[in-house]
C-alpha cells in the first residue's frame, strides 16, 4: 500500500521545492497586481471616488423662501402668506399605528379612506420619513391637535407657509401663484436654483410680473445622510431670504366696489389717476378664486373656469380686444382739430346716412341729427358728422393722433398677458392684410370701428391724457416715491388759473411732454365731453351727478363687433334685439370732476348693449366711490411726496 | 537521519520558545492589532460589540495558535486523518443540526460560540492531504489508484460546503486542497482533466446555483447592472477605496463606512474600512505584513526536513495567499463578491480559528523542523 518514502524523500522535496517555486513566482505577479489596482483607485481615480464619496454623504434640502407681500395704497394686503398648519408624521416614533390613527380620527377631519392611503404610503417608504397627515389644517383644528399632542407619539404640527388672497376681487391684476412647471423652469431662468418642492411661482398678473424680485432667496440645509438616506447631522444652513414686497396703487376699496358692480357681467374696468398715471383699479370680470391655485387646482373648478364663456381667467381689461367704437370720436375731432381739418363750429347735416360710392353709411340716429357741429357731433355721438371729417383726415393722419394719446401699444409693461390692439392705417393694412385701403374703411375707423382693436387700459389712459390738457403720462401699477413732474404745473396753475403757459414752457420748465399742437383743442373736446355728458340730449345725460363734486365727462361708445381679428373684415349688419352673443359691447371712458379733474376711466361690459345704458351708469358709481376717497388718496400722496 | 530522534523530541519549553519565527509571531501580533483599530472603527469610534469579541477572539486564538506550535509535528501528523474526520463530522452535523440565517445553513451553536466548520475544514484538508501525500511514495503518486482517496477527501466535505450553500467557502476549501496535491506532484493532466470535467458539469451546476449567486456573478461582470441591488457593494466599496486617496481620510473617519454605505464591513469588508480611512499607504501597510506572514510560512517550508511539514507549510502559505487575494480582489472590485473573510483581520471567531491553528501547525514545523515524522 503506503510506501514510507524515505530513499525518494530527497526527490519528492526536489520537486515539492520546484513546483513551490513557480507557485511563489505566481504569487509575486497576483500582489504586484493587486498594489496595481491599488494605485488606479487610490491615486489615479481618487478625485473621481472622492466626489462619489462626498454625492453619498451629503443631502441638501431646498428652504422655500416667503414671498414677497402686496398691498394696495393704503397699505392694504392684496397678496399675503398665511400660515399653513399641517400634521407630518414619523412612523418610526409611533409604537402603536393603528391606534394613533384612531386616536387622530378622533381630533381631525380624517377619512378612513385617507387613513388606509397614509397606511400605504407608510409602508411604501422608510421609517423616518415623515409622512403627511394633512396638509391645510384651520386653526381650531390645529390648536386641538397641539392640546392632545403629548399622546400623539411620532405626530409633529408643522407650521409653513403658502400665498394667500383676502377675496377674488384683484385676481386678475395680482394673478395667482402656482406649482412650478416643467416649462417654467425652462423659460425662467432665475428659477433654475430656485426649484424647490411645493414652491409656487407666479403664473400670470403681478405675481408673474414681479415674480423674479418677489420670490426671494432659496435657503438651503445640507445634511450628512447614511446609506438609508436618514439625516444624521447637520452640516451648513441658510436660511435664505424672503422676497421683496410691493406697494401697488391699487385702491383695494374700489376693486371690491367695482368687482361687486361687475358680478355677474363679462367687463372690464380702469381707473387712472390722471396726473401720476397711478391705476387705482383694475378690474376685470367675472373674477376667479385666485387661492384656489395656491395648492393645487381642482379639476372641476379648473374646468368650470376655462368651459365658462365669459373667460374668467382673461384678464379683459389689458387683454380684451375691443373696437373703441364712438370713444374713439373724441380722437378724431382731435386730431381733426389738430390737423386744422376743421373749425369747430364747422357744421355738416346727419340726415341718418351718406352715402359714399354707392355704400351707405348709417347713423345710429335713424332719423338723423339734423345740423351738426363739434360739440354736438360728440355730444350726440353723430357718427355722420364723423364720417364727414373722418373722410377729409383721412385715417393716417388719425391713426398718428390715436398712437400719441396711447391706443395700439401696451399700456403698462411686462404683462405677458397684455395685448397691444390695433390702430390702423394704410400702411399697417397694407403690410399684414396685404390690401390697400379702401376710403370706406377710413369712415368706419371714423366711429372706431374697423380694424380699430383697443384695450379698457388703452381707452382709459387716453381719456385720462385728454382730461389732464392733453400730456403724456406714464401708467403705473407699482408704486415708487419717483416724484411726479405734474405737480409743479398743478401748483402754478392753481396759482395762475388764467395764464397761458406757452408751449415751450410746459416742456422746459414744468419738463411736460404735450402731445398737442395747440391746447385750446384739447379744452375743445374736454367741453364736447362735457356737454355728452351733462346736457340733455347727450348719449349718458341720463347717468350724470348734479352735484359738482362728482360731475365728470365722458363718451359713450359701442362697438358693433363681438370679436375682430386681424383677418377679419368688418361687418356691416347692425341687429337689435339679439341674443347675448350677438349684443354690441358698452363702451364708457370719462374723468372727473370735470372742474378740476383728478381721475379717468374707461368701462367695458360684453355684450352689454349700448355704452349710454350699460357702462356709464357703473362708471357713474365707481367715479362716486374714487372721488369720495381721493381725499384719503392725497393724503398718502403728499405724504410720500413729503417723504421725497 | 541527521541527529538522533530522542534529542529532538524531547525539546525543553525554553528551547521551544527560542526555536518560535519571531517575524511571523510579531507580523501575526501587529495585524491583530491593526485589525482591533479597524474593529473600532466599524463601531463608529466606540468599543462596542464587536470590538470587546474581536479583541477576545484573538487573543484567545493566538494563545492557541502558541499551543499548538508548541505540540511536537509528529503528533499532528499522526491526529491529521483523526482531525480531518472530525471536521467532516462536525460539517454533516452542520447539515443535520446547523443553525441557518439569510438562507444558508453554516452554523454549529456550541453554546458559547457559533461554529462555522467549513472554515476549520480550510485547514483541516490540508493536514489530511498532506499527511496523505506524505505516505504515498513518488512512484505510485500518479497511479489511478492513488488518486481515489484525494478526490474523495476533497469532493465530500466541498459539496456539504456548497450545498449549505456557500460557494466562496468551497471554492477555497479546494484551493487548499488542490494545492497539496499538485506540490506533492500529481501531473498537470489530471488537474487538466478535472478542469475539464468541472467546466462540462458546470451548466449543471449553474443550474443548482440559488438565485442571488447567479446575480452576484452577473453584478461582478457589470457592476453597474443594478447599482442599489447586487452591484451596490461593489460600487460602494470601490468608492470608498477610492475616496481614500493616498493618505486616507484619517481614522475613525471614513464617511463610506461610518453612515453605513459599507455593508458587511466587519466581516468582508474590513480592508475597505481600512483603505478608505488609511489610504493607499495603509493598504500597502496591510499587503505587506500578508505578505511577510506569507513569506514566513514558505520559509518554514523551506526549513523543516519532513515531506509532511513542506506539503503543509508550502499549501497553508498558498491557501493563507489566497485567502488574502480573493478578499482583496473582491473587494477592489476583480472578483465577484464570493463571501470570503480576510484572515485575521475579518471578524468572525471560525476563521480566526482555523487560521491560527493553521499557524500553530506551521509554527510547530519551524519548532521541530528536524523531526522526522514517522
């Protein structure tokens, strides 16, 4: 069997010590290979692992800033953060969960569905990640819980932030906020650091607006976390910045006023302070619930408002489209004025048509005006007598006139949803309807119908540059302590009622940009305004004040096309009695008082028949309700000028 | 016969002592510490757990390890088939009475310590195939007939091993045993033809693999095939490594392992613990004593005059080489992650265990190198 080797011990050691040998060689190659590996990760691939090590160990959590705060002129919040009460909770503080949940059951609003949801989202995720129980808790809710809160192991009240809205009545000029998108993140570039979750960005309005200045600064937490992603200490915090607040001057008073007059009406609304071009109102209806964005819109109400035909979600008083209709008159007598077209005690005789080139051009007026001139032309709105002198200014010279006093560019600036209109002319036809024009066409832009597009921003800063002798002002929205160059000129006026300032004075001395040849036509038109008004026979006599405190001057209009697009060609039929959809649009725009006049405005309700009917006697009441608080207005205003 | 036997056998305890490898003792020494340091590290700077058990595993172990050596090598020699049945026995009590945990069945409860005797039989084959090759003469060592008895001795306790299952384990349970055969000279063609046969059964045997083996080989081809699941250690291992740099990120500061990305960092990967928080300089620190401790057993090798004593000292220095390898392999991401510990380093009292008796046995080749065994 076993052969004790002990005469071939010598040989088997010989080849035991050969093979030993290779097998020694071998292992000196496999540990040169093994320090080669060693080098490759530890020095030259160590920047690269190093990196990796630091992407394991720290978590940064975003802070969402506050958002910057809106208020109105007096100070009011139109746009503000609440305190949001939610209850989180860590499963891995509770030791019984099933009895928690019915003890909470007991002190919240809870579903069972909900329960059996949070039941399954708990199991789905780590033991210490807080879950969230509720996310909107009211107060009386919240202080219940915190009174149970010692037998309520592993549930924390979180108290945050979110945007919140005193009502719906300024929805469309402060906008609303909602959950960053995809797309904002692509088209903002200031929202690339700020991505947070549950962050809200400003969507349309002033929100959108002042989104970049409003948001703030996103403050940041890292963390070192272990391999299951639990926090185990913190490492750096910031805590960021709340964003800037804005004053607008926006009266929050007459915005609830005017959206209750509103109700229930597609229209829109602006009030201009005349001089400063401050908008106390802006109002467009019907309004939408502006909190109901902030977390997360229902589908219903979401479909509600974008099914409704009267546009909620449009802002109509910077992006409603609409012909000026007869408001647009006291442009084109004007510029006729202006152009020395006409004297206005020129006359023409409205027998309820002309004719031009075999097409008939009717008067609202069937049986006509009779001898017409200037002030009576406005007064009565006598689209002949228009159509007369529309026909001898001939459009390019009136659209030069429409320009300067503001129509067919945006008002105010950076709006994105604000549309710029139309205002017509051989060239622009020519250029974007490929035609050339036609002497018909100028006779409908003579009743601002036509081509004419104009927005009720648009209408009311024209009126409020005829009301304040015929200078450019500068519309705006947010309030700044900027001093305004009309105040010398109202306090040498009123010290100088009769002088006459020469031209080159108002622009050197009082640095006022006139947009008139001569200011005796503005007075003109500002009478002729006067008269329609306050006059009998004039088309909104019905609605005027007697008292001298609030008598204003105004210009009705209608315009007798519901939509117009660039494409379009106007429509010659004129229809009573016509179901909603069909009706002309009232159009109001006037200032007041008309003695020293203070503010304008421009009214549009849909489809509201004629503007005499519709518009101004809403206009009527919102001119009463600014001129009852202006006195409170100029208060702040000397006051902050004082502060200047 | 150079001396005669009775002056070697009778050894007095002084003459033991002297006679010790005091490089390998001081190697063996300064690793145990090395890995207490590292022990205490995976306990996040604390002397917890497994810190206070290591600490007393290998001091425990290392006084056997002194045991042992002291045992003249002629006894070990005559216990080796005694011993090497024992383990099979202990390995199919493993199997009958074994405690199981994630999945596999590795454990003998002893009441004071889990045993885990796939690691006693590393060494326990080797005693076996060495005393085995030893006897058989030079003539007869590549006869049919000779080759019955290895391959049974090898194939028994390696399908107990693989079927508990725990394939790293087996894989280097046969390392070992390989190694004997073929220093003692069995010709390559039979290794070639058992090759041969093991690469036709292995679709067979890929077949028997449970399903998180073949996922871990499938992860070690790509790593980053799942980077959560099954390549996960790897990747993270390999960052922390990496992220050591060359100086390492101090002690008691790898983050990897300290907020828990390491798994298994007491057992497998404690080098990694160690690279990343002593750098590439502590690793070459590590790969040096192996390799001095490694060097050392081949010495004795070398030294002691039995046929017994060389197959032993030169298969267990090869084994305790591969050992090291495949761990650091594994670890650096050349291997797939097969379970195997680094010896001493790696908590777990049966390796530390079967290699400090393994070093006992070789010290007592050193001690009485001239002895002839039978």
């Amino acid at each position: 069997m076993l052969s004790p080797g002990s005469g071939n011990t010598v040989i088997k050691s010989k080849l035991i010590s050969r093979r030993m040998f290779l097998l020694t060689a071998a292992k000196a190659i496999v540990m040169v290979g093994l320090v080669g590996r060693l080098i490759t990760l530890q020095i030259n691939q160590s920047t690269k692992y190093k990196s990796l090590s630091d992407k394991n160990r720290f978590r940064e959590w975003k802070l969402a800033p506050e958002r910057g705060i809106i208020r109105d002129f007096f100070d009011q919040e139109l746009a503000s953060n609440e305190p949001l009460y939610q209850v989180h909770l860590v499963p891995e503080n509770t030791k019984n969960l099933n009895q928690l949940f019915v003890r909470l059951k007991g002190i919240l609003n809870i579903t069972d569905q909900k329960i059996s949801y949070l039941k399954r989202v708990i199991k789905k995720q780590k033991p210490w990640e807080p879950v969230i129980i509720s996310d909107n808790l009211s107060w009386s809710e919240f202080s219940r819980l915190n009174l149970f809160l010692h037998e309520l192991d592993g549930v924390e009240p979180i108290v945050s932030v979110a945007r919140t809205y005193p009502d719906n009545s300024s929805a469309h000029i402060l906008g609303y906020v909602s959950q960053i998108s995809a797309k904002d993140l692509k088209t903002k570039k200031y929202l690339k650091d700020l991505s947070v979750p549950g962050m809200t960005v400003g969507k349309t309005g002033l929100e959108r607006k002042l989104d970049k200045e409003i948001i703030g600064k996103v403050g940041f937490q890292r963390y070192e976390v272990n391999a299951f992603g639990k926090r185990i200490k913190e490492i750096l915090i910031d805590e960021g910045k709340a964003g800037s607040s804005f004053k607008t001057t926006l009266d929050y008073e007459v915005q609830k006023y005017t959206n209750e007059l509103l109700k229930d009406k597609a229209a829109a609304v602006c009030v201009m302070d005349i001089y400063k071009g401050d908008i106390v109102s802006l109002v467009s209806a019907p309004t939408f619930e502006p909190n109901a964005f902030v977390h997360g819109l229902e589908k219903d109400y979401w479909d509600s408002l974008t099914k409704d035909g009267k546009k909620p979600l449009t802002n109509k008083a910077m992006s409603g489209l609409y012909p000026p209709g007869s408001t647009i008159k006291t442009l084109v007598a004007l510029s006729a004025l202006e152009n020395k077209i006409i004297k206005p005690s020129d006359v023409f005789r409205c027998t309820g048509k002309i004719e031009l080139h075999g097409e008939k051009f009717h008067c609202w007026e069937k049986k006509g005006h009779g001898i017409v001139n200037l002030r009576k032309g406005i007064q009565r709105s006598c689209d002949v007598y228009f159509y007369e002198i529309a026909r001898k200014l001939g459009v390019d010279r009136l659209s030069e006139t429409a320009k300067r006093f503001g129509l067919g560019k945006k008002v105010l600036s950076d709006f994105i949803e604000e549309r710029s209109g139309v205002v017509p002319n051989t060239k622009w036809k020519k250029k974007f309807i490929g035609q050339n024009w036609y002497i018909g066409e100028t006779l409908h832009s003579g009743i601002g119908q036509g081509y004419f597009q104009s927005t009720p921003i648009q209408l009311c800063l024209m009126t409020a540059q005829i009301a304040n002798g015929g200078f450019e002002i500068k519309p705006r929205i947010i309030f700044d302590k900027k001093n305004n160059n009309f105040r010398e000129y109202m306090k040498y006026k009123n010290e100088n009622p009769d002088e006459k300032i020469p031209l080159n004075s108002l622009v050197k001395n009082f640095n006022l940009k006139p947009l008139f040849e001569d200011q005796k036509n503005i007075n003109i038109i500002k009478d002729a305004m006067f008269s329609s008004s306050n006059e009998p026979g004039g088309t909104s006599y019905r609605h005027r004040f007697e008292n001298p405190k609030f008598i204003f001057a105004g210009k009705t209009g209608s315009s007798q096309i519901k939509r117009f697009t660039e494409a379009q060609r106007e429509a010659e039929v004129k229809q009573t009695d016509l179901n909603y959809k069909d009706r002309d649009h009232a159009l109001f725009v006037a200032f007041a008082p008309y003695k020293n006049p203070k503010y304008a405005i421009s009214v549009v309700i849909e489809h509201g028949g004629s503007g005499g009917s519709a518009a101004a006697p809403i206009a009527k009441k919102i001119i009463k309700k600014v001129l009852e608080r202006d006195n409170l207005r100029q208060q702040i205003n000397n006051l902050s000028e004082e502060l200047v | 016969m150079l001396q005669p036997r009775s002056i070697q056998s009778s050894l007095g305890i002084r003459d033991k002592i002297f006679s010790f490898d005091y490089i390998l003792v001081i190697s063996i020494l300064t690793l145990g510490i090395v890995s207490m340091f590292a022990m205490y590290s995976t306990d996040g700077g604390e002397f917890k757990y497994h810190t206070n058990s290591h600490i007393l595993r290998f001091f425990v172990f290392f006084g056997l390890f002194f045991l042992i050596s002291l045992i003249q090598i002629r006894f070990w020699h005559d216990q080796s088939y005694l011993i090497y049945i024992l383990f099979f026995l202990l390995l199919l009590g493993v199997k009958y009475y074994g405690i199981s945990s994630s999945g596999s069945k590795r454990w003998l409860d002893l009441y004071f310590m889990n045993l885990q005797p796939s690691e006693l039989m590393k060494v326990g084959l080797i005693l076996f195939l060495a005393k085995y090759y030893h006897r058989v003469s030079i003539e007869n060592m590549n006869s049919i007939q000779y080759l019955f008895t290895p391959i049974i001795s090898l194939i028994a306790p390696l399908l107990l091993v693989a079927t508990q299952p725990d394939l790293g384990t087996s894989i280097l349970i046969a390392t070992g045993g390989i190694t004997v055969a073929w220093l003692a000279g069995v010709r390559i063609k039979f290794f070639a033809y058992s090759a041969l046969i093991f690469i036709a059964l292995l679709p067979i045997a890929i077949s028997f693999l449970k399903p998180y083996q073949k996922s871990r080989i499938l992860t070690f081809l790509n790593p980053e095939r799942d980077p959560l699941g099954a390549g996960y250690q790897i990747i993270q291992s390999k960052i922390a490594i990496g992220s050591g740099g060359l100086f390492g990120k101090g002690f008691l500061n790898g983050s990897q392992s300290y907020l828990d990305y390491l798994p298994e960092k007491h057992t497998d990967f404690i080098f990694t613990l160690f690279s990343e928080e002593f750098g590439f300089f502590g690793s070459l620190f590590i790969l040096l004593l192996y390799a001095l401790i490694i060097s050392r057993i081949i010495k004795i090798g070398n030294l002691t005059r039995s046929t017994f004593g060389k197959l032993y000292c030169y298969s267990f220095g090869t084994a305790f080489f591969t050992y090291v390898v495949v761990n650091m392999m594994m670890v650096l991401g050349l291997l797939p992650i097969v379970g195997s510990p680094l010896p001493i380093m790696s908590y777990g009292g049966s390796s530390m265990m079967a290699i400090m008796f393994g070093l006992g046995v070789v010290m007592s080749c050193k001690i009485y190198k001239d002895v002839p065994v039978n």
